[in-house]
C-alpha cells in the first residue's frame, strides 16, 4: 500500500497542467509489483487508460493480480516482454501483444506506436514496470533510443494528455543512463524502502 505521502505526489503529478507529463519512479526492488499495482490503481481511478510494458513479470500474472485489485484491466493494453524474456509459452489475449525473445526495440516501439490509438479515452499512459530490468539485456545506446522514442510521443502536441511513468530500481537510480533519463522528466518520486 502507498504511503500518503507517495500517493500524493504520484496524483499531483498526474495533475500537472502540462502536455505530456513524464514521471521517473524511484522504487525499492521488494516493493516493486504491489507499488506498480497502485500507480496503476491511481491513474485508472483518475479516467486513464494505458498501455502496461511489462519487463518483469507475464501477462497472466499481471492481470489476475490486477483483477484481484480491483483495477479494471478492461482500460490497459499489455505489451508483455516478460514472457518472450523467460521463454514461457505465450498466451493470447485481445488485451497482450507479446514481444519476440530478441526483445528488439524497435519491435516494442511499433506495439506501443501501434496501441495508443486503442484507448479510448482522452487521458491515456504508457507505463514501463522496469527499466533498469531491459537493461540487463539491451545496450544502454538502445535503452537511450527507446526512452527518447517514448519521451518524443508524449510531448507531441496532439489533443491528448498521455503521461510517461518510467519505474527504476532505486539502488540503481544512480547509474549514468538513468541519471540521463531522469534529466528529461517532470518529475522523480523517490519511494521509501519501508512502504
């Protein structure tokens, strides 16, 4: 569960009277999934629908999890890297688009491309649950690419509000590459390891 405090600096910056808003999420790894869980719980309770990019765990995780939640999943799209990561068999579902096992960038960059238009709503979000996790197996001059693609897409003046949210492992958020990421957002919420 979010601290007070948590909750409501992910809310304001959900909020932010900007086009385009991005978010870095500095999160402690035993806390990652039910801290992704409630971002997610957040925006979807504010009117967002969004595309969930998944690096960490598979899509029926994910959405049984979510289900038990109570967060609608009927309002994300998933783009489940996971699966293809582990070599699991992928299981198809009208809400999934899983990524091949060389987890090309440029194969993730045209899902999402691909999968904005698909939500519904005027307010929409990309969430990647780790990008410290692709990192272990992409160069960072591709991680560089990819995060400059999605920043690129949520500053396009269009008239939609999308909001970016970047999850990093917080004993890795001093690493060059995020650092250089971190640059670029709006805003960096900084979790405790004892919420």
């Amino acid at each position: 569960m979010l601290k007070d405090e948590t909750k409501k600096s992910i809310e304001q910056a959900i909020q932010m009277d900007k086009h385009g808003v991005i978010i870095m999420i500095e999160l402690p790894i035993n806390a990652y999934f039910e801290m992704n869980s409630s971002t997610i719980k957040i925006l979807t309770n504010h009117g967002f629908q969004g595309i969930y990019i998944s690096f960490q765990r598979p899509f029926n995780n994910i959405s049984s999890f979510f289900e038990s939640e109570g967060i609608d999943t009927n309002t994300l799209l998933f783009i489940d890297a996971a699966t293809a990561l582990s070599g699991e068999k992928q299981h198809e579902d009208a809400r999934c688009i899983h990524v091949s096992q060389e987890l090309d960038i440029d194969e993730l960059v045209k899902a999402i491309y691909l999968s904005l238009p698909k939500l519904k709503s005027q307010k929409k979000f990309i969430f990647i649950d780790s990008l410290t996790t692709i990192s272990l197996y992409k160069p960072l001059s591709q991680i560089m690419r990819f995060s400059e693609f999605l920043m690129r897409t949520v500053r396009k003046e269009n008239e939609e509000n999308v909001i970016l949210i970047f999850n990093v492992a917080k004993d890795l958020a001093q690493k060059k590459f995020i650092r250089e990421v971190a640059f670029h957002v709006d805003q960096v919420i900084s979790v405790d390891n004892n919420e």
